[in-house]
C-alpha cells in the first residue's frame, strides 16, 4: 500500500507531465512508467526533460542529485518519482 506522501508526489508527477506536455500517465498507465520517456512511445526531447527538472525542484521545493542525472534515472516517470519521493524524504528528516 501506498503511503499519503508517495500518492502525492505521483498525483503531482502526473500533473506536471499532463499540463507541460499533455501526456496522461492515468490514461496511459502504469506500464509506462518504466518507459523510456525520449524512447518512440513517449516522443520527448532532451531538452523537455530540462523542463521536468526545474518544474519538479519548483512544484516538489527539492533539489535533484547531479549523480542521478549523470546515472541515467532521470529518464523514466518511475526514475523521476523515486528521485522526488527519496529526497522529500530526506527533507522530512532533516526537519525532524
């Protein structure tokens, strides 16, 4: 089961690909996820991913790791929300 901080960085995930680039990952589903998203299903371009970046560190108040970029896991919706999700959390914990 989903905890209430997972559903919300995915409920926010999607909506942040929905309104930049009217991709619904609800419609979709959760196959693709694991998708490659400059793979031929999804048809993004590097720079689209750029967008992503800063729309996620703005929506989610975060910063992303150089070395996840760098480890290509910032290229699926499942790579991106693990990313997030790991540094909410860590920003959780810093607060405490």
């Amino acid at each position: 089961m989903e905890d209430l901080l997972s559903i919300r960085i995915k409920e926010d995930l999607i909506k942040i690909f929905n309104n930049r680039f009217d991709i619904d990952f609800n419609e979709l589903g959760e196959d693709y996820y694991s998708k490659n998203l400059l793979g031929k299903e999804l048809k993004l371009y590097a720079r689209d991913l750029l967008y992503i970046y800063f729309d996620a560190m703005n929506d989610f108040n975060i910063s992303i790791p150089q070395e996840d970029i760098v480890q290509g896991k910032f290229s699926t919706f499942d790579g991106i929300f693990e990313i997030i999700l790991r540094q909410m959390k860590q920003k959780e914990m810093s607060a405490c």
